[in-house]
C-alpha cells in the first residue's frame, strides 16, 4: 500500500526501488562477512526478477539470515581505556506518528511518509546538535526498497517526494553525498530477525527455573 501510493502521489517507479537494491548490493559485494559478499547486481537484474507482489520484485526484498549480534555500551570515561578508538553516541530517540498503530501508518492522515521517523530525527539532530548538512553517511532501514525513499525525505536529505531523484543522482553509493548501508544493508549483507528471549530466573533459594 505504501509503495503504491508514493508511486501515485510523486511519480516513483519501480526502477527508483530498484537503485536502492542496486546501491547496497554494490556495497555488500566489498564485506566479506555479507551474505551477498562478491555478487553485485544490475538495475536490469533488479527489473528482471520475480514479482513478489506488485509492485516489489524479489530483489526488493531483504532475506532473513540466521546469525546474532550483541552491541556493547559503555561510558565515555571507561570506553578512553579500551583497545580499540570508540564510536560516541550523540543522540538516541524513540517517536510515534499520529494514529500510528504497530508499525504502520496506515491510520494517519497520509500514507506516503513516516511523520514518527521526522519526529525522531528532530530529536536526534536537537540532542547531538547537527543537522542533516553535516552527516556523511547513514545506516537506513531497507528490509523493503520503498521504506527507504521516506526516511532519506523525513531525515531532511532532501524534500518530500524528492527521493527519488535524490537516489537517480547517485547519492546513496559509495562516492556520492551520502552512502547508505556502506556494510550491504539488510538487502545485502544481512537481516538478523529480531527476537526476544528469556534469561534465567533465580529463585531466593538460588535454585534455577
């Protein structure tokens, strides 16, 4: 429904969700650890797959992957005696768009943005005190090429309904003005299903159930 209606409302095509796929293949195809490490494709091989259902074909869809993943947060003052030169967080935030519900849009006034993902990027720009000028390179969400064009529009790297054209000019690759998913993306390198599980319990007793 998304992808439709942003194909009605600024003349996106499937092509233009095809450069997505495109992008982070090509960047998949440099990590040795992607699962689609060496194997670049084509926007005429993005075109040429099956459709899933229209209006995505089966190269606009990100593959599940088993593996796991644990990412490790400390402080500042403790992460200067590390080994390794650390990544500073500078801002984190959480939003929800209007009549959101789960994660769809379907119920706000308009379906072809992600009003939660401005809300969002406000906060985070307001928190680490940059805007969308000074970012070089960003890790989107791509478990579908449509849901990319609105988070680069949202962001503010460009307008509304000016993804696509954004895209066209070779932006998002390596060498543009802002690489996405330089890894592979989870259309490229991999999508790690997120889970929930149980830790154990302890009873007074110290007896564990």
């Amino acid at each position: 429904m998304f992808a439709r209606r942003v194909m009605h409302e600024y003349g996106v095509t499937s092509a233009d969700f095809g450069r997505v796929a495109v992008a982070d293949r090509k960047h998949a195809a440099n990590n040795p650890a992607a699962f689609f490490y060496g194997q670049p494709i084509t926007l005429e091989d993005h075109q040429a797959s099956r459709w899933i259902v229209e209006p995505l074909h089966l190269l606009d869809c990100c593959q599940e992957t088993d593996g796991a993943q644990a990412l490790v947060v400390t402080s500042v003052a403790r992460a200067r005696d590390l080994a390794q030169a650390p990544a500073v967080i500078a801002g984190a935030a959480q939003g929800a768009g209007d009549q959101q519900q789960m994660m769809t849009s379907y119920y706000g006034p308009s379906i072809s943005g992600l009003p939660e993902m401005g809300l969002v990027a406000r906060q985070m720009y307001a928190m680490a005190g940059v805007g969308p000028d000074e970012i070089q390179t960003a890790l989107i969400y791509d478990h579908f090429t449509p849901l990319v064009l609105p988070q680069l529009e949202e962001f503010g790297f460009c307008g509304r309904g000016e993804a696509k054209d954004f895209i066209r000019d070779g932006n998002i690759e390596l060498g543009g003005r802002l690489p996405i998913n330089t890894n592979g993306g989870q259309l490229g390198e991999a999508y790690i299903v997120r889970t929930g599980c149980a830790a154990p319990r302890w009873t007074r007793s110290g007896s564990r159930r």
